[in-house]
C-alpha cells in the first residue's frame, strides 16, 4: 500500500470531519425524525464503503458546505413538525436556529439534504398518510389540517409523492387491510 499524499491526508481529513459532523446531526435527530436519520445513516455508510475502496487520489470530495449544529436541527425539525398546519416562512425558521435566511437555507440543504420547503412538503405528506389511514376525516379536513391550501393543493402533492392521488392511496390501503383480514380468517 502505499503512503497517502498530502492530498489524500486533506481529504481524508475533510471526510472525517464531514462525517462526525453528519453522525451529531443524525443523533441529534433521531428521536424526532428516525426514517429520515435512517436514509441519512445509508448514505453515510454508502459514503464510507465507496472511500475505502478507492485509492485516496480516487475518492471524491466531500462537500464542505455549511450544515446545522445538532441542536439547530432539533428545533427546527421540532418547530416544522408542530406547525405543519400552518404556511411556515423561511425567515420563521432561520429565527429558529439564530442564522440569516441565506446561511440557513444552505445549513438546513446540507444537514437534511434537501431545501426547506421541500423537507416541509414531505413531513406534511407523511402525516396525511398517518391521516389517512388512521381516520375517517374527509379529504379536505386532512388537507387543512397538514398545511395544504385546499384539498386540490393537497392532492397534486401528494401523487407527486405517493404516486396515487390520495382517495385512491386510500381505497387502496383499504383493500390490502379487508385482503390480509379475509386471509386471516
């Protein structure tokens, strides 16, 4: 083997401090967001297995963008999750974490790997599904209730996530139940 460059020393260095700080932020938000903190975890460990393949002249470089502390995170993860019935302005956030709105929204991209109202459109996604299949609440209740301007709003979001609109999402979890009950007995 041979020794690495100094080049390879800088990456290496970057690497490890890229993720020691990506692992704080995924223990920071695990309890609040563990599918999320799982599919962060993965790409860690895709990161990991692809840089000790490759010889360090080879390995790519990390980015070395700003991300959110640990405690940053949680609160604002905290603040989305709490608010999702609401419009939640950038600004809103950014007051959160103590940073202007630029640095925010490149800390939040960097720690959660998407932009903010993307992350926001997501978890108000999740908890329509939640929604959706835990009540009986007509389309338009759970659209309001998860942020959405109207129910339209709501169901161009959500097959653009789910893939079916969300009456159909619906009907169709609803069949799978009556199927695994009609096996089952």
């Amino acid at each position: 083997m041979t020794e690495p460059t100094a080049k390879g020393n800088a990456i290496r260095d970057r690497s490890t401090e890229f993720i020691l700080r990506e692992l704080r932020v995924a223990k920071a938000a695990i309890a609040v967001n563990p599918e999320a903190t799982c599919r962060h975890l993965d790409n860690l460990i895709d990161l990991l297995t692809l840089d000790t393949k490759r010889e360090p002249d080879q390995r790519p470089t990390i980015p070395s963008g700003p991300t959110l502390s640990p405690w940053q995170a949680k609160r604002v993860h905290a603040f989305v999750d709490a608010n999702l019935d609401r419009a939640i302005p950038i600004q809103e956030l950014a007051d959160i974490a103590q940073l202007s709105v630029g640095h925010f929204f490149r800390a939040f991209r960097g720690s959660f790997g998407t932009a903010p109202h993307s992350y926001i459109v997501a978890r108000r996604i999740e908890r329509a599904e939640r929604r959706l299949r835990e009540s009986e609440s007509s389309l338009a209740e759970v659209a309001l209730d998860c942020g959405f301007a109207d129910q339209a709003h709501f169901s161009r979001a959500f097959a653009k996530h789910a893939g079916l609109p969300p009456g159909a999402w619906r009907r169709t979890l609803s069949s799978h139940n009556h199927d695994d009950l009609d096996q089952s007995a």
